[in-house]
C-alpha cells in the first residue's frame, strides 16, 4: 500500500509541475502556448466562422448588412430573420471583440464583400479593453489568420 502512494504522489507532483510549466512557458513563448493550449476548439467559432464568411460572400458579394462586435452581437444577433426579410446578412461578432479588433475584421471582410450597411455592437463591457484577448482568439482559432488583415492586427 505505501509503494502504491509513492507511485500516486509522484504522479501527482510530476503533473503539478508539468502543467505549471506548460502553462508559465505558454504566457511566454507562443509555440509552446499554440502546441499545449492554443490548438483549435473552437472557441468564439472563428476558425469556422472566418471561412463560412468567405464561402457565403461568393454568393453575397453587396449583402445589405454586415454585424461586427462583441459576443452580444455574436450570440444575440441571428442573420436568418432578416433574410427571411429579404435582407442578405453575415455575423462577424466575435467573444470580447473591442471596436480595435473591429476594425482589423472590417478590413478582412471588406476584401470579400462590400456591405451597404454595417452594424456595429459597441458594448460597454468591453470599450476600455485592449483587445488582446480577442485577438489572440482571432490569431489562434482563425483558419484564415494569414489574410492580410489578421497579420496586421497580430503585428500591432
């Protein structure tokens, strides 16, 4: 019975300190964060939303709305009703996304479509952050993240 609790301790401290360092070495060397945690899950679904955005846009290259922001946009807006309409739309919003990183999927997106109008949630809860959350979100998880915009937006 003692050999098997040496064995289970052991383990116990061996994934202790493997999941410390894993996770101090991924807040600063992003190889290890991609490789350990940064893998897609889809998390705020960009690295699905991002190419159904551009498969939709071939056949929807003037839609009549464009939503951008953050996740009360992304899980508070359907784009179905407003088809149903006669209004041809697309979700961009994305979790915590600051009018900063806004910007950047403004820019992507309008290397696909040229919107008549766009909608942007400005949500209180996230005007003071610096973004960088939903930008590592869009780095990350993004299937596109070489598009010319998202290099940008990782460089600033």
């Amino acid at each position: 019975m003692l050999r098997l609790s040496l064995r289970f301790l052991t383990f116990c401290a061996a994934f202790l300190v493997m999941t410390t360092l894993t996770t101090v070495g991924g807040r600063h060397f992003d190889r290890i964060e991609a490789w350990f945690w940064g893998d897609s899950f889809g998390g705020g679904s960009t690295n699905l939303r991002m190419p159904e955005f551009v498969r939709w846009s071939e056949s929807n290259p003037l839609p009549d709305l464009l939503f951008l922001g953050s996740s009360t946009c992304y899980r508070g807006i359907d784009p179905h009703p407003f088809e149903v309409a006669g209004l041809s739309s697309f979700n961009l919003c994305s979790s915590a996304q600051p009018l900063s990183t806004s910007q950047f999927v403004l820019d992507f997106a309008l290397e696909y479509v040229t919107p008549q109008r766009i909608v942007l949630d400005l949500y209180k809860g996230v005007w003071l952050s610096d973004g960088f959350n939903s930008r590592r979100d869009f780095i990350i998880n993004n299937n596109l993240a070489y598009a010319d915009a998202f290099q940008e937006m990782a460089l600033e």
